[in-house]
C-alpha cells in the first residue's frame, strides 16, 4: 500500500498541534558559547540511540500523520510508521549504502537513495539521513549538506537551525534534569520545513545510547 493512502486518513485525530556548527546568538538573548559548544559536541557524540513520538508530514498537497518509533546505530537506521486507526503500517531500515522500504503497495522497495525513494514511494519528502543529526540538534554532515547555521536561544540550546535548504525549528526541548546527568537534553518538539514540505515531529521518549 502507498504509505500516503494510509497516513492521510488519521491526519484529523493524529496531526499534532501546532556536526558541530559555531554558535549564532539569538536576538536579545545571551549565550554563554563555550557552554553551547559543550553541549553540540555531547549530543554530535550520542551515535546510539531510539526515539518513540509522533509525526506528521505535508507537502503543501496533502498531509497526514501517525506513530513513529526510531533506532539509530551509527549509520544504521530503522524506522517505524504506523497509523493506530487504519492499522496500517511502514518499515524503513539502511544505512549510509542504502535503505528497504516494507509495507508499500507492490512490495518492498531498495534504493542507495533512500529520500528520492521516499518522495517515489510515499510522497513524502522526509530528509531521514540528515534528520537523525537535526533530531538532536546539531547539524548533518558538512561534507554532505554543506555548513549548518545555528541559533541559540534558552539555555544555550539551539532554537533554529538552516541546512542545505531546510529550516529546523526547536519549539521544546526535555526538561533539565534535576541533577548532572551523563545523557543529554534532547529536543521534544521541531519541525523541518522546505519549501512545502514539511515535517513535524514530537518526541515522547528518547532513550539515549540504547537501541534494540
């Protein structure tokens, strides 16, 4: 099944509401840049880790939305869509050589070009490669998505981030925690805009250095 064909009709009940760069300073707000840099590199370094949220895709067109659970190895990945009201539900796993899509009409897809199969596919452009570094909140591969310009704002923790086209917005990001911890703050709630495209994501738990 085309993996539109089943996020769009939970979009109604689903839609949610509403490396390491040098730091920018947001306007009016102070930055303390040794801290921001400190914390870049903590979260540019957390290479294991899974996710379980909410996510919700648009291309101008059409939208919809569902749940969304991801592990991350390195530079392999699995991700896991699925839409509670339809039931119905995708797989994406690869890693830097190439991706496998499950769960579309036709049977599984294999692509070494895993979002121009996606956009083939679904419909959707969700830039998955980079967006596992802007889910932390630091910024892709240079070499790859060239410079990442980064705003900082509350707590020396990004509040907007521009990569090769994509605008990266961080509305939330997890509570400090009330005593030092080794893990991370990790971003709650962003949305990855482009053009029309656009991707929405709220994290309900992140599971830092663990993965399946």
């Amino acid at each position: 099944m085309r993996a539109s064909a089943f996020l769009a009709p939970v979009l109604a009940t689903l839609l949610l509401a509403g490396c390491v760069s040098q730091p920018t300073r947001a306007p009016q707000v102070p930055v303390d840049e040794a801290r921001a840099q400190a914390q870049d590199q903590v979260r540019a370094n957390l290479r294991d880790w899974s996710l379980s949220g909410r996510i919700a895709v648009s291309n101008g067109k059409q939208g919809g939305s569902g749940r969304i659970d991801w592990q991350q190895s390195n530079d392999r990945f699995t991700v896991s869509l699925s839409a509670p009201v339809t039931r119905q539900s995708w797989r994406l796993s690869g890693d830097d050589r190439g991706a496998r899509l499950e769960g579309i009409e036709g049977g599984p897809r294999e692509s070494d070009d895993v979002e121009a199969m996606l956009v083939q596919t679904t419909g959707w452009n969700i830039p998955v490669r980079a967006l596992a570094d802007w889910v932390r909140g630091v910024g892709a591969d240079a070499d790859r998505y060239g410079p990442a310009q980064i705003v900082y704002g509350a707590g020396d923790r990004p509040v907007r981030l521009v990569q090769a086209g994509w605008t990266i917005d961080y509305a939330q990001w997890q509570a400090e925690p009330a005593e030092p911890a080794s893990a991370p703050v990790l971003p709650a709630r962003l949305t990855a805009t482009r053009g029309e495209a656009k991707v929405r994501l709220i994290v309900d738990t992140w599971s830092p250095g663990e993965t399946p």
